[in-house]
C-alpha cells in the first residue's frame, strides 16, 4: 500500500496482481507460515491511458482467500 500511495504522489498508477514470489520458502520461514500455503505478491505499475474503459470484476469474499497468521 505505501508503494502504491508514493507511486500516485508522483503521478503513476500501480494495480495489485497475483504472481507466484522467488522468494515463497524465505518469505514463509519469516512469517511462520506453513508448508502448505502460497505466499503471492504483485503490482502492476504504469500511467493510466485517457479514455480507456474502466472494468469491475467481482471480487471473493476475503475469507475465501485471505488467511491471517500469527492473530
């Protein structure tokens, strides 16, 4: 979220995105997460082109696919 807010402060839009991480065994021993979950992390940044049309999709409810650790 900071990256995305400093990235809008200089006029440059960014969109979170899903991709599979390098670093999935560091970023789970560091979390204490378990073996059997993916750690996922993305942004896509770039300036937004004038008069492109703006989709909406649907979104799943965050306890399909959120779990917190640690809480």
């Amino acid at each position: 979220q900071t990256v995305m807010l400093l990235l809008r402060a200089e006029g440059v839009h960014s969109c979170p995105q899903v991709m599979w991480t390098m670093f999935r065994r560091t970023v789970s021993e560091i979390a204490g997460a378990d073996d059997d979950l993916v750690l996922l992390c993305g942004v896509a940044v770039g300036y937004e082109r004038e008069g492109a049309v703006r989709l909406r999709t649907g979104r799943a409810e965050m306890t399909e696919t959120v779990r917190f650790i640690g809480t």
